[in-house]
C-alpha cells in the first residue's frame, strides 16, 4: 500500500544520510510535485519511491485569485472530497490559512463550513500539502510563507494528533523550519483541548473564536458552547498564558444585532481583564442562506472605541479574499474557478 509522503516526520523519512537530506529538500525546501522531477535522486530510487510512497494528496485544485493579491485554494482529495486553504500576500510577510478537516462537526451558526456538516479528518500530509501546494503555485520556496493560521475550516482541537504532526513537520528544521511564534491554532474554544495544549512540548499561539461574551447569545451561535462554558474557556485560556507567556488572540465575529451591542463590548472587556489579549473583531462575509447581517461600519466603530477606551486591545481583520469565494466554506458550495490536476 502507498504511503503518503507528506504524512511523515522526518525522522520518519525512508533514506538516510545525504540522500535523506536531498529527498527533504525536494519536498520541503522546493516543493517538488512529483519523484520524477527529484532530478539528483537515482532513476532506480526514484521507481522505488514513487512504487511506495505518494507525494501529492490532491487530485486537482481550483485556484480562485481575488483582487486584493490572495489567493484562494479549492483542494480535491484522493477520495474526491473538498477543502480549502487562503494564501495572503503582505508586504512584511506571506501567511497561509490551512484547513484540518473537511467540513466540520461544530457547526457554528454563521459558518459556511459548519453548514456542510463533518466529512473527515485530515491527514498531517493532506495539511501540510496546502502549504506545499501554495507555495509551488506562488513560484516560492516553502519556507517563505513564514505565518501559518490554523484557521481554515475544521475545528483543530477535534483533529488532536493529526493536527499536532502538521504542525511538528512545520516546525522541524528538517522541513518547514516554521517559528512557532507564527503558527496560530484557532479553536472555538474546547477547553479540554486547550488544556492539553498547553502540556505538549511546543507553544503555539492561541486564538479562540469567542464571537460572544454572555452564554446566551454564544450557545446561541456556537452549539459547542453548550459543553464549553464562557468561564471554563477563560480558565483554560489564562492556564495557556501563564505556561506559554504568549498573548491570546479574541476572534469576534460581527454579526448585526446579535453579538454587537455595546453591553457586549463591555462584557468583554470585563472578561478579558488582567489577561494579555488582543480581540479581532471580524465584519461577518455574509453569504446565501446564512441568517446573519454583517454589522454596519458605524456599529464595528463604536465597539471597537468601546474596546480601546477600556484599554483592551483591538483590531478590525478584514476578511482576504472576499471576491474570491468568500469566507471559509463557501468554496466548497459553489465554484467556477481556475482549476489544474496534480
Ligand atoms: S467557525 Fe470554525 S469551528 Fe465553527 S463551524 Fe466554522 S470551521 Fe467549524
């Protein structure tokens, strides 16, 4: 049976010595698509590998660019299910958001992906060959794209292992060589799962998608919320800070007349008190059958000078892409696009 490539650590890697570093370097440092183009690999070695092993997880790929430099990825899996991953072109920095299932099992109201229901893990192969994938489209070395968002769809903390090989494989200095300073897991906010992040041997940055600071309106947008209280995640959060030391991200959703009441602001501000924290607050990218309005401009002002005067702080995160298919989900509904078989 054939093994994926890319699921591996590379300690893991089926070659020793040079010719393990120079099967890594086709892989990790030049993003080779297939063995045949491993040119300083033997003819022989390269029949043996390509009998035993697969490289590319994808069957095609539809590219849909947008107007703002992103680009957005629409990925066919072997077993002909789909997923997504953005690339983000910034002036200082290259960024890739990468998905971790297909679909997703949390459902949140306002999220495309949550209404396609779970499909499937994904592998740590099928994780990393987004970033692979991105960058060979892009005409960049892998390790150029040096931020990472596990923030595309699927819910991290549900795809536990996998989602930490992925991320062992982009922080080994074997093949992504990633800092894990710019690697963000985003989670809905499973406090068990952040627990036990917070005792494996690498720290990533932690971003949680609150989206609501009183139980109510979260358990109403976040069916998971029911199992998580507000206190709990906050418990888990603060424990995160005080091993790790780094600052949480807050992500909020916009969402008009249900999370963006001033009184909110305020509830939130009360939560986030004495903790190192940065809230996003993130105009909705509304989208067919979704239910929810994007809060207006004037609204997403006010919250956030509510935020800032009580010296809590805060960005507004314009969504990549939103010409190009939109939030996280909506590819995989409807597409045309650019499209290519690997
Ligand atoms: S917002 Fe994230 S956790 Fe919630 S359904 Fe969408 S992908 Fe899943």
């Amino acid at each position: 049976m054939k093994v994926l490539l890319l699921d591996l650590q590379p300690d893991q890697y089926p070659l020793e010595g040079y010719r393990k570093k120079q099967l890594l370097s086709w892989v990790f440092e030049q993003a080779a698509p297939d063995f045949d183009s491993m040119t300083n690999l033997p003819l022989k070695l390269r029949a043996e590998l390509q009998e035993h092993y697969e490289l590319s997880p994808f069957t095609q790929v539809d590219t849909f660019p947008s107007t703002d430099g992103s680009v957005k990825y629409l990925f066919t899996l072997r077993d002909g299910r789909q997923m997504e991953a953005v690339f983000m072109p910034y002036e200082d920095r290259k960024t890739i958001c990468v998905s971790t299932m297909v679909g997703c099992p949390a459902k949140c109201a306002f999220c495309a992906t949550g209404a396609l229901g779970f499909g499937r893990n994904l592998t740590p192969g099928e994780i990393i060959g987004q970033i692979l994938y991105a960058a060979r489209d892009q005409g960049i070395p892998p390790k150029e794209i040096r931020n990472l968002v596990f923030m595309g769809m699927g819910e991290p903390l549900l795809n536990y292992d996998n989602t930490m090989n992925a991320a062992r494989i982009m922080l080994s200095p074997e093949a992504l060589n990633m800092s894990q300073r710019r690697v963000t897991l985003s989670t809905v906010g499973l406090a068990k799962g952040i627990r036990k992040l917070a005792t494996e041997d690498i720290e990533l940055k932690l971003a949680i998608s609150l989206h609501a600071p009183d139980e109510e309106t979260r358990q109403r947008i976040i069916p998971t919320g029911q199992a998580n209280s507000i206190p709990e995640i906050m418990d888990a959060a603060r424990d995160y800070q005080a091993k790790t030391g780094r600052r949480i991200t807050m992500e909020y959703a916009m969402l008009r007349g249900v999370n963006d009441h001033l009184w909110q602001a305020d509830l939130l501000a009360d939560l986030l008190k004495g903790m190192i924290s940065h809230v996003n607050l993130i105009p909705m990218n509304p989208w067919d059958g979704s239910g929810f309005e994007e809060t207006p401009e004037v609204q997403i002002q006010a919250f956030y000078d509510r935020l800032e005067e009580r010296g809590i702080p805060v960005s507004v995160r314009r969504s990549r892409g939103r010409d190009a298919g939109a939030a996280c989900g909506q590819l995989a509904l409807k597409k045309p696009s650019l499209s290519s078989s690997v």
